[in-house]
C-alpha cells in the first residue's frame, strides 16, 4: 500500500489536511502517463509561419551601444569574466512592436522580426512572460533552418521572466500563436535583447564563436576511447548560459548528490562566473546531454535538453565555489546522475578528470596522469582577485586542454569524485599544449562562516559528516495519475491540471490526467481549472430546487448540490445565489463569483455533508506521495448547476 496526503490550499493560508490508503497495482502507468518533459525549453512543433508559407515581415532594428566603447572594456577586462554578449535595451511589447495576422477561424499570430547589427547570435529576454493553453512561441533564424520552441504554458513560472536562444545570427523572428478560446489572455514583453559578439580565445585554431563548434580543435570529446570509463559521471556535467544584468557567459557546472539523497538539483559551479556582475538567475539556462554520439564532431548541433531558472544557495571567492538550486526538478528521462564528492584531504588523488563545455561547446574531456599538487601560496587572478594558499590545487593537462566556458566544471579523482571545480589557468600560445590548470578545492569550501558561504549544510543536510560520498542516478520517482469525473460519474474533458505551478495536463475524453517523475515524499500542489459557459447546466430547475432549499422545503441530498449551489462564495445558499443565478440565465452577468468549475477530492469525507463548506480551497491541493498513485481523483462541480446536468465536454 501506499500513502497520500491532501491538503487544501487557501490564499488565507489556512489548510486542511486528508489522508486515504490506496492499493497500488504493479505496473507503471504508461499509455497516458506524461512524464516532466515539458520542463524542457523546447518543446516540438512547427510554427504558423512554415506550415502556411508565409512571408516574414519587415525588420525592427535594435539600438546598438558603443561598440568601440564595449571594446576597449574588453582589452582591460580580465581573463576570468570573459563576456561573450552585451544587453541591449529594446522595450518592445505586443502592442508597440510587431504585427497581429488573423488566421480565419479566431486564431492569430503575433510576429516580431528583430535585427541587431553583427550578432553572432542573439537571446532574447521576457518579462511578464505567460502564455495561456494551446498558445505557442517560436524564435527562429530567416533561412528556417534553426528554430527554437514550441515554448508554451508549461514555460510559465511565478517569476514570470523567460529566456530563448541563443540563436546563431544577427536576424530572427519571434512568432506567437493564440488559439481563439485565449484571445487576449497571453503576455509578455521584450526588455533586452543579449547581442552575442565575439567568441574565446583568439588563436590560430580558434574560431571567433562561440557555442557549438567554438571549442579549439584539440579538445576531447566525451565520447572519444578516453571518455569509455567515464560515461556514468558525463551525465552530471551540464553546459550554463549565465544570464546577466547586462552581459551574458558561459560556464560549465555539475548536478551534485547530496547525503539525504532526496534529489535536489544542486549544480556546482564556478564563483568567479557570476563576480563583479548582478546575475539574473530566473534566466540562467541548463543544458543536459549536450555532446556528440561519438569521438567527431557533429555536422549539426545536437538537440537542446534544457531547464532554466536556479536559484543561489551558496559561493565564496576565496575558493571560487558557486552552488545553485535549480527551480525545477530534473526530469527522469533527461538520465541525470548525482555526482559523488570527496572533501577528505588526508590523500591526494593519483590522476583527476575534467569534463567541460569549452566556449559553451558540446562535451569535452580533459585527463590527467599525475597527482595534482596543493598550492601553497596565495594567487593572483586577472580580475584583481587574490585566492589565499592551500584553497586550490593545481593539475597539468596531458590530454586535452581548458577554456573559456569550462570555468566551473567538476574535476574528478580516480574513485570519480568530485574533489574541485574549474577556476583557470596557464596555457600555451596554441592553447593546447603544457596546460596547468587551477581549480578550487572542495575540501576548503566544504566549511565557512555561514550556510551561504559553504557546501557542508547544502550536500549533508543529514550531517553525517562523512568526507566521501558516491553519486547515484537519483531518487525513485512517482508516477501519479487520476480521473475527474462528475458527482455522477461522467468525465469531464479538457481540464487542466497544473502541477507545482509549472508542468500542466488536460483530461483526455475519460477524464484522465497523469504525470511522472514526481519527487516522493515532498509536498507537490495540484491546481485544477476548467472554464466553460456560466449557464452550462444552469436553469429554471435548478433556481427552483435552490429555492425549495432555502425555504427549507426540499433538501439537497449530496454535498456537492450544496456546493454548486453557493455562487458567491459565501459558505452559505442565500437568496443572493439565486439573484445570481437568474441573472447568469437571462444574459445580464457573464460569470459567477466562484469559478466555473470546482473540484473535491473523491476520497474527500464531508464532516457534515450538510455543511460542506470547511474546504478552504476548490481549485488548488498540496499533495505528498509515498509511491506511486493510479486513482488520484477528482468530483468536478458546475458551478450553478445545482442538479448535475451541465455538459462537462463543452
């Protein structure tokens, strides 16, 4: 058996908790299950603009800075805040930009094309950033040979702020398509867009990009014989678009375990990043699996795997570490592994392990055959920062080499551990020969004054104090699923169901809503909606039954009658329901108080089925698992229809 618990949320903050036993069959639900992909940023999907063949509009060019300003901040600026785009003010909205195209049956698209003057590639910011159900955003360049989205609801977050791209190129277009049953409700703006404008290292073998292909032509990728041993502990190492205030990097960082083994997306990464600029994390973006399916490189640039959005836990210059909580949790098939540490300093590892995203390149590996060597002496960083003594080691590469973009990215011991994360080094002229790499260890940031400038609170909450730990392929997740049904058993289609205020499924024709992937034993909250017609269902019948009602001539011999019956939310049925519901008939009023639909749990017992009113939310439910759930269920009500004749499928 396995155990779940209800509890309903009020905007009062009031809560009421339910608990019910349910046997759990041994299969994993799979036909209708939808797993936590849609925590991805792209989502599939073709945009209006290719399937009809229409032409691209004209373009809107975006103000550019003083480039030879930007460039002499560059010669002075130090090697370890390398940046590779600047913002640029834009300000554009669906109202002062772009253009609307009608499609004939209600739907209609909103495009913007957007030009900014030799950009190499361009990201654009939203603000404000919601898109209702079925409505659809697309970024992609003029030959429609790259194309970023679908993006949808599943994108929205509380923060309501958004990234896409990068996108190669100096132009793209942005389309929004809106079904007609959201006309309206979809917003966001466009403050800034991040022009991309120069790559890494300048070398004869470098490219002046970066991103894909950016990285030097000595690099190693994952995939290569070198990487054979090492393909368990790739899949923590993620690629990070640091999104800034006004600038933009990229990083390397790794998912870390943690000793409650409860799967927190921990990312370890670089401090020295983000130093000297005012990150905007809602915007940050994680990149999974982003590597080539074997030793060459790609001709095409592999699928993008992302999350975004982290929010920061701790970091400390001294050792340059960074640890960030993603918003989201990862989702199962992304296949994350959470990787192991160790802090002991007793002994020094006899070989170590790098694996990286060069200039934001795909997955590169880097080797050493010697024990690194603890420094020290303090150092002195280009960008005046001075790291004290013994709060590094340093390595000397023997394959492969290090760059801009693999800042932050996990070192591993031969046991691999992650014993440090990237902070810089010494290369050659070529870049690729007599590398001595510098990173800070672990060990030092495992303590600090503070839970802001330390590991050990973050990766031991179950201060166990061990000096070791093995990563592991995360927590068991829970595959949850349920039908809404009325409180006389019809389905009820096209509900939405939206979990933790990210991931959203809609009822199939039996009234079934699943997800997977959820993390066990944590609370995760359910809000359901449906928004048809106020009159559906409503009629004479149901004013006169109401009436007999309050006249206590006739009583309702369901709770859910009751329910349906309270128009305005006042916990009671007064005449003033009635006056609402004659005035929802005769046209005069397009909506109740209450919402359209409202929704118990079926395990729910009323205290008092004459009194059902101690729900203190119908709408919106936190619920914790134990295991997996098959009959997570639901009894819509139609508001007004006191009776249960509404039409659930309209």
């Amino acid at each position: 058996m396995s155990q779940f618990i209800f509890s309903c949320f009020s905007g009062s903050g009031k809560s009421r908790r339910f608990t019910g036993l349910y046997f759990i069959p041994l299969f994993f639900c799979w036909s209708f299950c939808l797993s936590l992909v849609s925590a991805q940023i792209n989502q599939k999907g073709t945009p209006v603009t290719f399937s009809r063949n229409l032409p691209l509009p004209e373009a809107t060019e975006v103000i550019q800075p003083d480039w030879n300003q930007v460039y002499e901040e560059d010669k002075t600026a130090p090697h370890e805040t390398y940046r590779v785009a600047v913002a640029l003010k834009t300000g554009f909205t669906l109202q002062n930009a772009g253009a609307w195209t009608e499609l004939g049956n209600g739907d209609r698209i909103w495009r913007l094309r957007l030009k900014s003057e030799k950009a190499k590639e361009i990201a654009i910011a939203y603000d404000h950033f919601h898109l209702p159900p079925g409505a659809r955003l697309f970024v992609f360049s003029l030959d429609r040979k790259n194309v970023l989205g679908a993006y949808t609801a599943a994108n929205n977050s509380k923060e309501a702020e958004f990234l896409s791209g990068p996108l190669k190129g100096e132009e793209c277009v942005i389309e929004y398509f809106e079904p007609a049953s959201v006309k309206g409700l979809g917003r966001f703006d466009i403050p800034f867009i991040y022009h991309h404008y120069r790559g890494g290292a300048q070398s004869a073998n470098q490219t002046d990009d970066t991103g894909f292909n950016g990285a030097l032509t000595c690099e190693l990728n994952v995939n290569c014989p070198q990487g054979a041993n090492w393909q368990t502990q790739k899949r923590s190492v993620v690629r990070i678009y640091m999104a800034m205030k006004n600038a933009a990097f990229w990083c390397s960082g790794s998912i870390m375990a943690n000793t409650s083994k409860d799967g927190t997306p921990y990312v370890l990464s670089a401090y020295h990043c983000q130093d000297g600029y005012i990150p905007n994390y809602n915007r940050w973006t994680f990149y999974f699996n982003y590597e080539s399916a074997d030793c060459s490189n790609p001709a095409t640039e592999p699928a993008l795997t992302s999350l975004q959005g982290c929010h920061f836990d701790a970091g400390r210059q001294g050792s340059d570490f960074l640890l960030v909580t993603l918003t989201n949790q990862i989702p199962s098939d992304y296949n994350p592994f959470y990787a192991g540490w160790n802090r002991d300093t007793s002994v020094l590892p006899s070989s170590t392990t790098m694996i990286h995203h060069p200039q934001g390149d795909i997955k590169k590996i880097s080797l050493s055959n010697s024990a690194p060597i603890v420094l020290p002496n303090s150092t002195f960083w280009s960008n005046n920062v001075t790291t004290p003594a013994y709060t590094h080691i340093q390595t000397t590469l023997t394959q492969g080499t290090s760059e801009d973009g693999s800042s932050g990215s996990p070192l591993f011991d031969q046991n691999a551990r992650i014993i440090a994360q990237l902070h810089g080094g010494i290369n050659s002229t070529d870049g690729c020969t007599n590398n001595y790499v510098i990173y800070g260890r672990l060990a030092v940031s495992w303590d600090g004054d503070q839970a802001s400038t330390r590991l050990k609170d973050w990766l031991d909450p179950a201060n166990s104090g061990a000096s070791t730990f093995d990563g592991s392929n995360g927590p068991i997740r829970a595959s949850v699923s349920g039908h809404i049904k009325t409180y006389n058993g019809t389905p009820v289609p096209n509900a939405q169901v939206t979990l933790d205020s990210i991931y959203t499924a809609t009822t199939d024709a039996d009234g079934l809503f699943s997800f997977g992937g959820l993390t066990l034993n944590v609370s995760h909250n359910f809000s359901l909606t449906k928004n048809t017609s106020p009159s559906n269902g409503v009629d004479a019948v149901d004013l006169l039954q109401t009436r007999r009602y309050i006249l206590h001539i006739q009583s309702f011999d369901n709770p859910y009658s009751l329910i349906a019956a309270d128009v305005n939310l006042s916990g009671s049925v007064t005449t003033f329901d009635i006056t609402l519901m004659q005035k929802v008939i005769l046209g005069f009023i397009d909506h109740f108080p209450a919402p359209s639909w409202q929704f118990v749990p079926a395990s729910y017992v009323f205290a008092d089925p004459a009194k059902p009113f101690d729900l203190p939310s119908l709408t919106n439910f936190d619920i914790s698992f134990t295991g997996n759930i098959n009959n997570l269920d639901f009894i819509a009500v139609k508001t007004g229809d006191v009776n249960h004749t509404a039409d659930p499928g309209q």
